[in-house]
C-alpha cells in the first residue's frame, strides 16, 4: 500500500473549501479562504488523518509506518479503555485532557499511559504547508505564494525530540 501524504490531502481540501466559500459569496476569496481553511481546520484534519493511520484505513507518509495499524495490535477483548481513549481522540482532547480525564475516573493509568504512548497523537500537529514536492510540482512562485499556509496557523505545541 503506498502512503498518501496529508499535506497534499489537506491542500486539495483547502482548495474546495476555496471554492466553497467563493461560491457561497459570488466571487473568488483567493489566498483568504485558503488561509481560513489552514487556520480552523488543519489541526483537527491532522487528527483524524493520524487516527485513520493508527486504525490502518490509510497509510500517510507523514506518520510512521510502524504505526500503520496499530490500534488493531492494541485491541484486547472487550477492551473499553481504549475504546473510550479513542472516542475521545476523535473528538479532539489532547493527551493532557486524557489523562486529566482517566485520574478523575479513577481508570488504570499504567494502562492509560501504555495506550496514550503508543497512539502517540502528539505525532499529528503538524506544521501546516506544501511539501517540498508539491512546491516543485507548481508552475510559478507566485502560485505557490496563494497556496501557502497562513502565516498565522496554530503551531506545533510539542516539538519532538
């Protein structure tokens, strides 16, 4: 399976959304839509498309392929932690509100943590932009400069180590 890179997923869906909103306004919005995309929705885009990569629906280049399905390895039976992890996960909490959430529960933090280090959803706040492939492919510099992200895009919050 070849992995597909989300930051080209999520510039053909700042593309459409562009598109959306000119539509919507009977005239072309150009970089601002592009900009307004990037800026309210790349951070959970990121989410999702790391959760997708974890479940082992698609393999993304951004992600490790040692990761590529790993919740499927994580599943025990009737394993409802996880399930609930999860749920959370998709709805957006970041692992500090997880893990605010399981000692509220009283819920197993050993197991809290073993789940919460492996899915590693730090790994999906991506900066947002073009890859530098997809800058080649572009004919000009100028029409990179309207794709580009905003400059005002939330930034990493964990940097790796």
């Amino acid at each position: 399976m070849q992995a597909l890179s989300v930051h080209e997923e999520g510039l053909r869906e700042a593309k459409i959304h562009k598109w959306i909103e000119s539509q919507k306004r009977g005239r072309d919005l150009g970089v601002w839509a592009l900009d307004d995309w990037y800026t309210h929705y790349w951070p959970i885009f990121c989410r999702l498309k790391c959760l997708e990569h974890l479940a082992g629906i698609r393999s993304w280049s951004e992600f490790s392929p040692e990761k590529f399905g790993l919740i499927g390895k994580l599943i025990r039976d009737e394993d409802q932690l996880l399930e609930m992890i999860l749920d959370r996960a998709y709805s957006g909490r970041e692992n500090l509100d997880l893990v605010n959430w399981a000692l509220d529960w009283g819920l197993p933090m050993k197991r809290v943590g073993y789940i919460l280090e492996q899915l590693n959803l730090n790994q999906a706040q991506l900066e947002p932009g073009a890859p530098p492939h997809v800058v080649e492919q572009l004919n000009t510099p100028s029409e990179f400069e309207q794709l580009a992200p905003p400059q005002f895009a939330r930034p990493r919050t964990f940097k790796s180590e």
